[in-house]
C-alpha cells in the first residue's frame, strides 16, 4: 500500500511525540546536570510538534486546493437576501 506525504508526515509526527513523552519521562526522574533545561525542551517540543503538523496540513491543503483536517473554516457561499416570490 503506497502511502501519501500526509500519512508519512503523520506517522512520523505520531512516532516523534511518543519518543519525546518518554524522554520527558526520563528526564523527570533523572537527576543529572542541565536535566531541567533538558526537559523543559521536551515539554515544549511536545506542545510544538502537533503545532507545526498542523501549520504543515493546512499549507498543504491550501498550496494543493484539497480540503484538509487542518481547514478549521471551510469556504462558505456568499450569505444573500432571501428571494422574495
């Protein structure tokens, strides 16, 4: 089965999150020096990730006029006065 860029993306983005909640994990329970600026990168890679994943999705989708999760507003039509009959 041949996977698209999105699903590349997204398997690697789900494959990052999860090594970065165990290395937040570690390092909250080792104490070595510069562990605290240690993990306050992971725990800030952890909220950015997503973040750019979605940035990613939506340049993506609109680079590629293709709808996308990432379209938080779809397109609506013009809203006009109703017909009179």
């Amino acid at each position: 089965m041949k996977k698209t860029p999105k699903q590349i993306a997204a398997i690697i983005c789900i494959i990052l999150l999860a090594f970065l909640y165990v290395a937040t994990l570690v390092v909250a329970i080792l104490d070595f020096p510069g562990s605290d600026k240690l993990f306050a990168a992971c725990l800030v890679a952890t909220i950015g990730v997503p973040i750019l994943l979605w940035i990613y999705l939506a340049l993506y989708g609109k680079l590629t006029n293709k709808k996308t999760i990432a379209d938080l507003f779809p397109e609506s039509e013009e809203i006009s006065a109703p017909k009179e009959k």
